[in-house]
C-alpha cells in the first residue's frame, strides 16, 4: 500500500471507533493527525508518554487501552480472580496548546481530554477484563508516591497512573506498577505486552480508596524524619497533586505549609507558569514563584505528580536554587545524619553525582550502589528486601526515595529531609547553601552542567538510538574514550534501558543519552577541580557542535542564539 492508501485506511479505522471526529473526513489532515494515525507509541523511561491526539501514536483512550488489557491478563495470571489495581490521575486538560491541529483545534475525541477521563476509560477496561479497580472517590487527582504506597502497603496488586510528569502541557501518558509500587521493568513490559486479553465471566468490582489508606500515607511515606514543628515552607504544587501529597505530609510532621495562591490549583496546563513546563529542574520556574513567598524562606517545588522535588532557599544574598545533584548530596547528608551509624543503603543512577562517592568515605555501615541506569524502577529494586536500617534512592532528576514504604520516588520524601535538615543546620548557624559549600569543598568542588537538546524528529532519535551517532574523538584536548553502557548486554529491551555513553577525562566526566520520555538527547556533565566552571561550559560547547555536525539537532542562528543553548 501507498502511505496515502495507508492513510486513508488509518482514519477510516479510526472513525469507525470514534465516528464523532467525521468532520475530520472534510477537512484537510494536518501534520500532528497524519503521524498520529500512521505511527505507534512505546514504553520508555518513564513509561508511555506523548502528544496527545488520534491515533497509535498518540496518547489516547483506545491506545491506552491496548496497554491495560494487557496489563490486566499480566495481573491475573499472578493473583486471580482477586487482583486489584488502583488508579490514579494528574490534572492535565488537553486543548492544544502548541496549536499543531490549526484554527479549528483538535478533533471532538479529544478536544478538552483530561487525566481522569482516560483513568475512567482504562479502569473500565481492567474491570471488563476481571481485575478489581480501587477508585478515588471525590478526589481531583491522586500522586504516582499515593499510588506506589496504595500497591506496596495496602494490599492492591498494581497501580495505572495517568500522567505525564514534567512533560509539556499537551503531554500525556501511563505508568505501570507491580505489587511492590514498582514501575515495571524492561522485561517485565515486555512480559506485560505479550500477554493476550483473556475473557472473564464476571466483571471486576469497582473499590473506593479507603480513607485509611490515605492517612497511612501521610504517616508512613516519611518514616523516621523527626517532628518539623517551627518550620515554615512556602510549597508551590505547580497545578498539580503535591497540594494532596506533600502538604498533607509536612502538616503531619508539624510543618507550617504556605500554599502558593498562583499554582495550588490542580490542573495540569502549566497556567501561571509563563510558558514553562511544570518542572522543578526548571531554575526559570523560581524566580516568580520565590517572589511571592512573603514570610518564608524555604521554597519547594513539585510537578504535577508530585514525585520530584526543588528547593530554593532565602539567604542574605537572595534566593538559592539547587540543582539535582546538590539535592541529592543534601539528602544523602541528612540520611547519614538520621542513621548516626546505623546501617544505611543508597542507590543512585550512574548519572548522579560522583560526590557522593567522596561523602560516604570513611562512614562506617553506609553502602552506596550508584551505577545503576536512570529510572527509579531500577532504584528500588536496589533498595528492595535490603536489611539496612535505613534507604535512601537518589537521581539527578530531582527524584528522592527514602524509607521502605514506597517503590517510587516521592516529593514528600525529598521535602521532609531538606526541611528536617535546614533545622538541624540552623541550629550549628548555617544554612542549607553554607552546608552544601561544606561538601562540595569536600568532594573537590564540582559544577554540574545538564545541557538538553531537542532532536530534529523522532526518526533521528530512533536511528541513533539504535546505531549511536559517531562520538566525539576528543574533547577538551583529550582522547575521549567512550564507554557504551549496553556492552555485554544481549536483550533489546534491557539494552534500551541502558543506552547511555561515558567518557572519563582529566577533571571532568561525561554521560550522554537520550532522553526516555521526549525526543531529546541529554548530557550530563560534571566537572572539579581549578577552572571546573570553564571545563564544564567547554564541553557543553564541543557537545553542541558535534550535535549540529552529525544532524541531530538544528543548527544555532548566531544572531539569535548566541553560544550553546540547552532546551
């Protein structure tokens, strides 16, 4: 058939399905239609993510569905006939913000689609398909940290999470989760995928969220953190769930949460951000959020789903942002402050600071495991049945996992730690800035760079994902000698999982990747030592020429973009 043929076929089968779009027959198809019906979506790092739109590949209730059917049989076959799953939902409202479908807008099917209008569709599938769906009752959105604790301590068997993070506006997505408020890994997908949809005489029951459940995650998801009574924090949820989650666990622990009037309310079109995508990462996000927050001098930030965390701090020379690898040093710092000798387990990606390296040095019982590939799929699974006293994961993304109650990441967990241990420094008369100048100093000083380009199009990610695009030879005057982090490994789908190259130089490394959730491809760059800043910002140059050499990403206008540009 011709790609037109194809085509044709493509909307004729999806009209069948969804004949309130036929007005699309009489208008001409625009670019987002025509690859939404002829193209496919996947799971990747952060399970399924994308545009939504019309067809397979975009996020849609009938592509979504494919996945929970499946998902389904998976469950049944492990637990019978009383497996159960819970949903749960950001606040994300499609209306095509980027307006890629043209002055008439997007077609009826999913004009206006929210987050919990596709968990409504996916838990009618998993009930069709006999598994047992826990609901939210009367409320406006449950966080992915709620949903991971409701598999692992509450007795459901997996979790379908309706979101897509961080993602931008007109994103939205699924994550898949085990009886252990895992994420699934590569195979385990695969797993999942290959299972075919098996008939039920009898429908599963649909189950209210009990209220006990949500008040055992607001004691439990943070054990061992002590009272945060006198402390004050200024919380923006950025539109989404942090204002269930994380605020509900400070106020637990005694904290005083200040809600920002401009981002508390949960919907997920990023309104109030000013264009940006609703993510802590985000250091332009802080700015307008800090400058509202009167009478505070601790700022947190959560996305929609309230799983990553930021902080600023107010400080005699202004606000400070820190990065993800400063969290993770501060959070790595306040853990080994709780343990005071007792065992404690870490877990980080290969991606997150060397520092921590130099910080556990020297402390008797803390053992760090920190080359494990990103996601925190692979984070808890390292954490998993440890017999240490206390468990702390870490990712550069602003992702923090403590305690044994959750097999996710969480805001509230990352949230707690900063603010227990901005307390716990004030009382030696310093901050939390002061504190982490203490253990940089220690590890050598490093500066961190994440320059983040986004490919041409998603065939150049798929090819070079699958081939590599010929690496830089040198860098910086060095040899660069590249290390494939798929060597050795044999399996498609945990190779995808660890498509990611390092190069080791004197003063600096570097891993590059592509990103799991967004055509993009991502460095991480880490330099110390004398002259790190202009080490750090070379590499982020020579990474960028060599992009735009090989056709990955568009090539700089001078007059308008200047030097290398990130984003």
């Amino acid at each position: 058939m011709t790609e037109d043929a194809d085509l044709a076929a493509a909307l004729s089968s999806w009209l069948h399905d969804h004949p309130e779009d036929g007005p699309l027959r009489d208008r001409p198809l625009p670019t987002e239609a025509t690859q939404g019906l002829l193209g496919s979506s996947g799971f990747g790092t952060g399970g399924m993510r994308g545009r939504v739109g019309i067809g397979p590949g975009r996020i849609n209730a009938s592509t979504l569905a494919v996945a929970c059917r499946a998902h389904a049989a998976w469950l049944r076959r492990r637990f019978g006939e009383e497996a159960s799953v819970v949903m749960a939902f950001d606040g994300r409202c499609f209306d095509d913000q980027e307006g890629r479908w043209g002055p008439q807008g997007p077609p009826a099917s999913v004009r206006g689609l929210r987050s919990v209008d596709l968990a409504r569709a996916c838990g009618e599938v998993y009930r069709v398909h006999g598994v047992h769906v826990w609901w939210p009752d009367g409320m406006q959105g449950v966080a992915t940290p709620q949903a991971s604790f409701f598999a692992r301590r509450c007795g459901a068997h997996g979790a379908c999470v309706i979101s897509a993070s961080h993602n931008p506006p007109d994103d939205n997505g699924m994550k898949l989760y085990d009886e252990g408020g895992r994420q699934l890994l590569p195979l385990q997908v695969e797993e999942v995928l290959a299972c075919a949809p098996e008939p039920t005489a009898t429908a599963g029951e649909r189950r209210t969220v009990p209220s006990a459940w949500w008040s055992a995650y607001r004691r439990q998801a943070v054990p061992e953190v002590p009272s945060l009574s006198g402390a004050r924090v200024f919380l923006a949820p950025l539109h989404g769930c942090a204002v269930l989650s994380v605020a509900g666990v400070l106020e637990t622990l005694g904290a005083d949460v200040v809600l920002d009037p401009v981002t508390a309310g949960i919907r997920g079109d990023g309104a109030g951000l000013h264009g940006r995508t609703a993510n802590p990462e985000d250091p332009a996000l802080y700015g307008p959020i800090c400058g509202r927050a009167d009478g505070c001098d601790v700022v947190l930030l959560a996305d929609p789903d309230a799983d990553r965390i930021g902080l600023a701090e107010r400080s005699a020379r202004g606000w400070r942002v820190f990065d993800g690898h400063e969290l993770a040093m501060l959070c790595l710092d306040a853990a080994m402050g709780l343990a005071a000798g007792r065992p404690l387990r870490v877990a980080a990606t290969a991606v997150t600071t060397r520092a921590l390296q130099a910080m556990v040095q020297g402390h008797a019982g803390v053992q760090l495991v920190d080359d494990l590939p990103v996601g925190f799929k692979f984070i808890a699974r390292a954490l998993d049945d440890h017999p240490a006293a206390f468990l702390l994961g870490l990712e550069e993304s602003h992702g923090i996992l403590w305690g044994p109650n959750l097999g996710d990441k969480d805001a509230s967990a990352g949230a707690a730690l900063l603010v227990w241990w901005r307390a716990r420094m004030g009382e030696r008369g310093i901050d939390l800035s002061a504190r982490l100048a203490e253990l940089k100093h220690q590890a050598g000083d490093p500066v961190f760079r994440k320059p983040t380009w986004r490919l041409l199009d998603d065939h150049v990610q798929a090819s070079w994902e699958g081939r590599g695009a010929p690496l830089p030879s040198s860098l910086l005057g060095q040899t660069a000698q590249w290390v494939d982090g798929r060597e050795g490994i044999v399996h498609d789908a945990q190779r995808r999982a660890r498509t990611a190259w390092t190069v080791h130089l004197d003063g600096a490394q570097l891993v590059l990747r592509p990103s799991g959730t967004e055509p993009k491809l991502k460095a991480y760059v880490e330099a110390w030592g004398e002259a790190a800043d202009a080490r750090a910002d070379a590499l982020c140059e020579a990474l960028t020429t060599w992009a735009e050499g090989e056709g990955l990403v568009r090539r700089r206008d001078p007059r308008r973009d200047g030097a290398a540009t990130t984003g």
